[in-house]
C-alpha cells in the first residue's frame, strides 16, 4: 500500500491550512507593534493538529448524542417523547447564532482593543512583544470560546427557568452576586486596564438584564400555554415578526455598509479615544469577505 496521500486528502490538507492561515493573519492584522513567531519546528503543524482535533470534538457532539440517545433514555436524560424537528432546529439554530455573535463581539471589539493594551505597555517598557504562535492562538481561542459561551446565557437562564430547574425569581433576586462574578471572571483572564474591564463586563450584564427579561417571558409562556398558546400567537403574527426580522437586519446592514461605522469612528476621535472600529471594507475575517462577514453579523444581531 503506498503511504503518499491521495489528490483528495492532499488537497483538504491544503484547503485546512490555508484557513488557518487567513483566520491568524487577519487577526494579526490587529496587532501593529508585536511579531507573531514558531519557537520549535513543530509548533505549526501541532497547532493545526490541535484545531482540528477542537473543531472535531465540537461537530461530533450531535451525532454522538445521537448514537447515544437509547443510553441516555434509560438514565432519564433523553425526553421519552419525540420532540418535533421544528423545536430541535429552532434550538439548534440559536445556539449556533448566539455562539456567533459572541465570537463576533470578542474578534472585532474585545480582542483589538485587548491586545494593543498589551503590545503598548510592553513596548513602553522596552520589550519588543514577540508571542509564540501556538501560546497566542490557544488564548485566542480559549477566550473566544468563552465569549461565545457567555452568549447562551439568555438561552440557558430562559431554558433552566422554563423546566423548573431554577426559579426566575431566583435569578432576579441574585442579580448582584452574578454581577460580581461577571466582573471577578474578567479580572482574572483579562487585562486590568478599566476599559478592558468595562468591554468585558458592561456587555455582559446588560446580556444577564436581557436574559432576565427572555427568562420571564419563557415562564408567564408556559404558565399561560393552555390559554394562550405561543405557537398558535406565532403562526397568526408571522408576517409582523418576518418584518421585525427583516428591519432589523436591514438596519444593522446600513450600519455597516453605509457610513454607520464611519460615523462611530468620528465620535470616538471626538471622545478622544485611539480606538477606531474597522470600516465597512475592512470587515474580512476567518478567510471570509467583508460582505459575507458582514451579512453573518447581520442575521446573528437580527
């Protein structure tokens, strides 16, 4: 048997490594004082070996979960009832989108603004900031995931509330002990510049105060399902809902496109802040165009 690789195999070697080329360039292009380095010979190709080893375990999940599902019914984690593929695709779906828009807020917002914090105060002391490719990327992700499992905190609080597993009421009474466990988790893995702690708390508290609000509407509609049936409401109402979604996906594509960030950029010069937003045309990431980018970021916000 020969051990060279096929065309197929060779060519989605190619394929992978130049995602993750274009994924670590364009978010090194933030970075304008620091040299992204590979310290062994190695360190490039364990890195793609762990990525690929992540991105495996995260796609095998589903199908795990499915093979499983007659283990997991035995021991009362699997509903018994078959659950309609609307209310899997809907679940899935917002998990999927909620998880891109936290990637989205960490990548263009948070990490910028995190990582020109860290290059300046190292260069203001004298060092040249040199960072280890494979210790940079493993932060980047780590955090990243982070945020993005920060974003399903409506769907959980609305979830956990909705089977009876917490109380709303106790969500909303313990408000000020997640707030500091919001701001101590950001002391702790963030720079300790104010800024960087405001950009990591405030979103994600004003995320807990909107997640409160879905949590008692998830509740007040299972109290009233009987009388007021929500799917009923929804299929008679789709037509307003279609034009909410579609308003507001049309808003924040203005935004982006049509000089919104511009202005945003000219605000912020007036508050003095060296922060500046990437335009319209600099939205490009994770090899995509700025426009796909940009309509990605318009359905997760929509």
């Amino acid at each position: 048997m020969s051990g060279a690789l096929d065309e197929d195999t060779a060519q989605t070697l190619a394929s992978g490594r130049q995602t993750v080329g274009s994924m670590l360039g364009a978010a090194q292009s933030h970075l304008k004082m620091t040299e992204i380095v590979a310290i062994t010979p190695f360190e490039v190709i364990l890195l793609q070996i762990k990525i690929g080893l992540v991105v495996g375990i995260i796609a095998s999940i589903p199908v795990l979960l499915w093979y499983s599902r007659d283990a997991l019914r035995a021991r009362g984690f699997y509903p018994d009832s078959k659950i309609p593929r609307w209310k899997i695709l809907t679940f899935v779906v917002t998990i999927v989108l909620l998880f891109l828009g936290g990637l989205a807020y960490g990548y263009f917002a948070f990490f910028p603004i995190m990582f020109n914090f860290l290059a300046t105060n190292a260069d203001q002391v004298g060092f040249k900031p040199t960072w280890s490719i494979a210790m940079w990327t493993e932060f980047i992700l780590f955090l990243g995931l982070s945020f993005g499992v920060a974003a399903q905190l409506p769907l959980a609080m609305s979830s956990a509330a909705r089977a009876g597993v917490v109380s709303y009421e106790t969500f909303r009474d313990k408000w000020r002990y997640a707030v500091v466990a919001i701001f101590v988790f950001g002391a702790v893995f963030s720079p300790p510049d104010p800024f960087t702690q405001i950009m990591w708390g405030v979103p994600l508290v004003l995320l807990y105060v909107f997640s409160l609000g879905i949590t008692k509407l998830a509740v007040l509609s299972k109290r009233a399902g009987e009388q007021v049936p929500t799917s009923d409401i929804a299929q008679k109402r789709w037509n307003q809902l279609a034009g909410v979604f579609v308003l507001s996906g049309a808003g924040m594509y203005l935004y982006l496109f049509e000089g919104g960030l511009e202005e945003t950029n000219d605000l912020l010069a007036w508050l003095d802040s060296d922060y500046r937003f990437p335009g319209g045309g600099e939205l490009g990431a994770f090899g995509l165009s700025s426009t796909a980018v940009g309509m990605l970021l318009t359905a997760v916000i929509a």
